[in-house]
C-alpha cells in the first residue's frame, strides 16, 4: 500500500483479512478490510515460520486488531490480537468458502484506501452469523445490502426510464440502468433506447422477484430468514441480481472470482 498521508509512523486499527499471499522467504503480504482505510495491503514478517507469534492471529477470515508501522511503499504489521476467530466458519471448507465469497465482495466493491464503516459492521455481522452456521440465504443478503451501502442499490420503485412508479404487474429488470423497467418501456423496446445503449439485455423480471428483493432491501437478516422463496423464485432472483452484479463487476468495480460462490440462489 502507497503510505497514507494522514497515517501516524506507527498506528492502530481494526479488520478483517481478505487473505495472504507468500512474500520472499518468510513474510506474507496481507489484504486487511479495516475500518479505518478501507482495504490495505500490508507485510507481515516471518509469518511463515513456524514460531511465529503473529501468524496465528492472521488468518483469512479473522477479525483482528492490528499495530502498523508505516514502510517504505508498504506498512509492516507489528503486532496483532485475535478479536473474533470465526472459528467454526473456518473449521469447514463450505464454511470458508462463504467467507471468502463475503470479503472478495467487499474488496471488489470498496475502493482501496476508502473507509467505509457500513460495510464495515455489514461485514463483521455477516460473518458472526455464517460463524454461527447460516448459510447461502445469508449471504444473497449480505450481498444485496453490499449494494445498499455502497451506492449500487437496484432502483425498484420507479421506472429507470421514464421515471413513472411501478405498477404490480411482470416487468424487465435493466443490469445497465440499474432498475426496474416498466411494462410500457420495456414494450416500446426501442432497440437503440436506453437500457440497450446501457450495454446489458432485459431480464425478465416477475411481480413477486420484485416483492422479494423489496423484502430484502426492507428488512433485517432475521425476516428475510423465515421467507418462503420455491426454487424457480430463487433461480430467477439468482439471475437478475447474479446479472446485475455481473455486469457492475465488469463495467463499474474490479473483477472477483467472488460470483461462482453465490450460484445457488437464495
Ligand atoms: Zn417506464
């Protein structure tokens, strides 16, 4: 990480590690999402051998506190402390791979050297909750709230087009405008109209995917959890929210390996 202008030579902070790739003979160069600046990249020291101190407190997954000291081009991790070890999440690999889908969404939707405290505690609760064994309809809405907090929020009130209010009727959803269509619009499908200039197909888009994802947006983990949504719901929701992610991934924020983790709908 370019050393931050406003970073004290040795300072503190708070995350969660995205993961940890080998450094020269012994060290390991960390991604951190931490509440302060956002996602960083760091060195640890001799976080390879065997007696390290500070590896055990540096796994994928953990929530940690951290001590910095500001290096030439990179910080160097000084000293670490365990504040949640996620350790049932990471005792299994469906576990791990949950959370990794969780923090690859983070990184690729935060910019670099960015706080942002919302996505911070939208982070933190989502993995206590994987922790304490919810699974994939969890993380449909960490990654829909994701979008809340930053910026992306599918509009579903108001036609992308002409603005009027969404009647309750089927509709098209547009992953380059980033909204519902509604029937009228999407009848006169100009082909050179907006959501085709936008550079993504329609999709379709039932009255009831668009209750869901209202549902999702409108309440909290413990309604959503209790919700009936039969698989063909869930396939179609897998493929517009699946599409629009898709397509702000490519277009908008940097692309992840994260998607193929969220494959069965929620
Ligand atoms: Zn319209």
């Amino acid at each position: 990480m370019q050393s931050h202008p406003d970073k004290p030579r040795t300072y503190k902070t708070e995350g969660v590690v995205i993961r940890h790739s080998s450094s020269g003979e012994d060290d390991r160069v960390l991604a951190i999402y931490t509440i302060d600046y956002g996602t960083i990249h760091v060195v640890g020291r001799s976080l390879r051998r065997a007696k390290s101190k500070l590896a055990g407190h540096l796994e994928p997954l953990s929530h940690v506190a951290i001590q910095l000291i500001r290096g030439k081009g990179i910080d160097i991790v000084t000293g670490a402390d365990t504040l949640h070890g996620h350790t049932s999440l990471r005792n299994s690999l469906e576990g791990i791979a949950r959370g990794l889908v969780c923090v690859e969404m983070v990184e690729a939707f935060a910019p670099e050297e960015h706080p942002n405290p919302e996505l911070y505690q939208l982070l933190l609760d989502t993995l206590e909750q994987l922790n304490g064994g919810e699974a994939d309809r969890l993380l449909w809405y960490f990654a829909f709230h994701v979008l809340r907090v930053t910026g992306y929020m599918p509009e579903l009130q108001q036609c992308v087009v002409c603005s009027n209010a969404i009647q309750p009727d089927e509709h098209m959803f547009s992953p380059g405008l980033g909204g519902v269509v509604c029937t009228d619009c999407a009848r006169d499908g100009d082909p050179a109209g907006p959501h085709e200039r936008a550079g993504a197909p329609l999709l379709s888009l039932s009255l009831n995917s668009l209750k869901v994802m209202r549902f999702f947006r409108d309440n909290s983990y413990d309604a959503v959890r209790g919700l009936n949504v039969g698989s063909e719901l869930a396939g179609e929701l897998q493929r517009v929210l699946g599409g629009y992610i898709h397509y702000l991934l490519e277009r908008e924020v940097r692309s992840s390996t994260f998607l193929a983790g969220l494959s069965r709908g929620p």
